[in-house]
C-alpha cells in the first residue's frame, strides 16, 4: 500500500459503485494531488469538500491565484468549525499538547447561537462543515445536535475524533446522526499508540467496531494519521490492522510550527479555507490554531460579509510582501516523501516587495 489517503474496503463488503462524477472528480482531484501537492493521495480529501462540479473553476481559480501571485481568493470551498478548544489527551505532536500557555486564549466550547451563524452565514460555495479544531469535539455536549443542524442546513459533516469519547450515549447518539464523514485519529500500531497518543489502540478499535455496528448506512468511517519520524516506517501497519473495518486511511504530514524555516508564500491562504474558532474568530490557514491570521470575527459580521471585506485580499498582499505574520516563518512540515505535502511554498519575490 502507498501512503496517503488510500481506500482500503467498503465496510459494507461491497465495493463502493462510483456514479461517473465521483469517478471523474476523484481522477481531476488524483492528478491534481500529484501535481502540486506531490501525490496523488489526497484525493479523497478533496472530494470530502468538494463534490458539486459548478465549484471546480472556483478550486481552479484559487490555485492559478496562487501560482499566478494574485492577492484574492476567487471561491471559499471548505470550514472548519472547532466546537471544542482542549482535549482529553496530549499527543507528542499535536498543539494541544505544547503551548500550554494558550489554554485561556479562547473559551472551551464554542456556544449555540455561535454555531448557529457560522452555518447560517456560509457562502454558498461551501458544502461540508469539518468539525475539528485544537481540541476533541466529542467533548462538546452539543455536538450532535451541530452535526443533525449541519445536514438540515443541506451540508455534508466530517468529524474529527481520537476516539476515546466514542463509546455509550455519545456513541449511540451520534450513530443516529446524518454524519457524513467520521475521521478517527490513530498511530500505526499499540506502541506508537502509547508513545504518541498515550492511548490504548485496541480500546479505540473497540469503539470504532461498535460505531461501524450502529452507525447509519451513509456514514463512512476513515482514519487519520500523522506521518512522522517516529511512525514513517509503520504506516503499512495501518491497513493491516484495519482492513475490513474502516473505508479510507488518510495519511498526512506533521506540521511543524517551530521550524528554522525560511520564510515563503504559503498557499494555504489562497485554498479557499475557513478556520473557525471557539471565539468566532476565522482564519483563512488550517493550522492557525492561535489566531496570528485572523481576518475577521462571526460575532461581529458573517462568513459572507468576510469573503466580501478587504481583509483577506490585504493578508494575501501582506504575505506576498514577505510580511508574513511571525508564526507562519517558522511553520514547516515533516519531509515524508510519497505523502501529500500540505501547504506549498514558494519563494518570495523580491519585485512583490514593492
Ligand atoms: C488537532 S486534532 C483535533 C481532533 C481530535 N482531537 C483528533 O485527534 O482527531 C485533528 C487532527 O490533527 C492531527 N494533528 C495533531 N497534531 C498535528 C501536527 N503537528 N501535524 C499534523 N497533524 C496533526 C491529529 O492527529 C488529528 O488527526
Ligand atoms: S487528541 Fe487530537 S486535539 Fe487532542 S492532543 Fe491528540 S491530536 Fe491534539
């Protein structure tokens, strides 16, 4: 097996019969995984956001943005909504884990009514809701009712969990949502588990096989994992130990938020990606867990009303420039070749300066 995100087995025992679009759209998403994230592999990932065709020359526009070093980003595709800021473990890699200072920036759970305009403020285009954040969202006593209030709103779910909360109420509760997607964060094997997660990874086994037993038919159960030093080596495991039970693994690379990097103009920015915090604030980065790229505030104006705003367009000019905030200097990621690069760089130039 290679390594990214790679389908194992329907976990209905059938293979998955494709309509012609999705056959398509998986093909456009493979090539152009490998062209400008160097493998073919995440393909999957991208099909979890974007599935309607009319939203392609958006994804197209929004890359040619980058390469071509306009500062606007043509369509917003994907939202990560983090219901939960903290979590239940501390993984070696994981923010979480290593800026304990940041505890108190924002508040624990992001409330109700919160929840509520972000999903009812979305720009059209987009058409998945990524339940995830720095933080465990099972923890959210909520969470399924976000998830039921995501389909009603027509949108599809994908949510992050390391499994350790997927077990009694919370697991019948959630096994009766409309979840799309349910993403489960695991090591390769029990002792990288250990190491890692400080999990046992036969007692996440058991809760994922008692998910798959109760969940509805639609919901597809995949597996995340971050390949690092420590797991590069292992990552055949995976399949091994899952083949049978889950739909998909995706395999991803550690970012590294403290790296003596050189600064770069990062795509990330010009994805088409929404970042969505306890506190309403957005980011237009993934991996801006501690709001150094924040454009704008739900409290205060709509996803829409930011998309329209200049803050972006005077974030991307900044980047550019080679203004970039502090902690995008110093953010890098593993060198795993073989696995999707998730944020391309590019130099900066000294005529963008201007
Ligand atoms: C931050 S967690 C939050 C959701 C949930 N607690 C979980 O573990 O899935 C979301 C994903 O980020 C991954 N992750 C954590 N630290 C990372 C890092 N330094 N680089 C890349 N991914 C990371 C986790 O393994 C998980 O798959
Ligand atoms: S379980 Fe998820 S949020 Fe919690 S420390 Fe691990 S990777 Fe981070």
């Amino acid at each position: 097996m290679g390594f990214g995100c790679v389908f194992v087995r329907g976990n209905r025992g059938v293979e998955t019969s494709m309509k012609f679009t999705e056959w398509m759209l998986r093909r456009v998403y493979g090539l152009g995984s490998h062209v400008f994230l160097g493998s073919s592999r995440n393909a999957d990932w991208i099909y979890e956001k974007v599935q309607r065709t009319r939203h392609l020359p958006l994804l197209a526009g929004n890359i040619a943005n980058y390469y071509l070093r306009r500062p606007r980003v043509s369509g917003f595709l994907t939202l990560m909504l983090e219901p939960v800021f903290g979590c239940n473990l501390h993984c070696a890699y994981c923010w979480n884990s290593f800026e304990g200072r940041f505890r108190s920036m924002r508040p624990h759970l992001m409330p109700w009514d919160l929840f509520v305009k972000v999903v009812e403020g979305l720009p059209e285009s987009i058409e998945a809701v990524t339940v995830v954040g720095v933080g465990e969202p099972l923890a959210h006593p909520q969470i399924c009712d976000m998830i039921d209030f995501i389909a009603a709103k027509g949108l599809r779910s994908v949510l992050y969990t390391n499994g350790t909360l997927l077990e009694g109420r919370c697991l019948d509760r959630l096994a009766q949502t409309s979840l799309d997607v349910l993403c489960v964060s695991v090591e390769p094997d029990e002792e990288t588990s250990r190491t890692y997660r400080n999990v046992d990874l036969s007692v996440i086994r058991r809760n994922v096989e008692a998910f798959v037993a109760a969940k509805q038919p639609h919901t597809q159960v995949k597996l995340a994992v971050v390949a690092h030093a420590g797991n590069v080596h292992l990552l055949d495991r995976v399949e091994e130990y899952w083949t049978g039970l889950v739909d998909a693994v995706k395999v991803g690379r550690m970012m590294i938020i403290d790296a003596n990097s050189h600064p770069a103009v990062c795509m990330e920015p010009w994805r088409g990606n929404f970042f969505v915090h306890t506190n309403g604030e957005v980011s237009p980065c993934c991996v801006d867990f501690f709001g150094d790229l924040v454009v704008g505030n739900v409290h205060k104006e709509t996803l829409a009303s930011i998309v329209r705003g200049t803050s972006i367009p005077d974030l991307l000019k900044r980047m550019l420039r080679g203004d970039t905030p502090g902690r995008c200097r110093t953010c890098s990621e593993y060198n795993a070749p073989g696995i999707p690069v998730k944020a391309p760089k590019r130099p900066i130039r000294t005529k963008d300066r201007r």
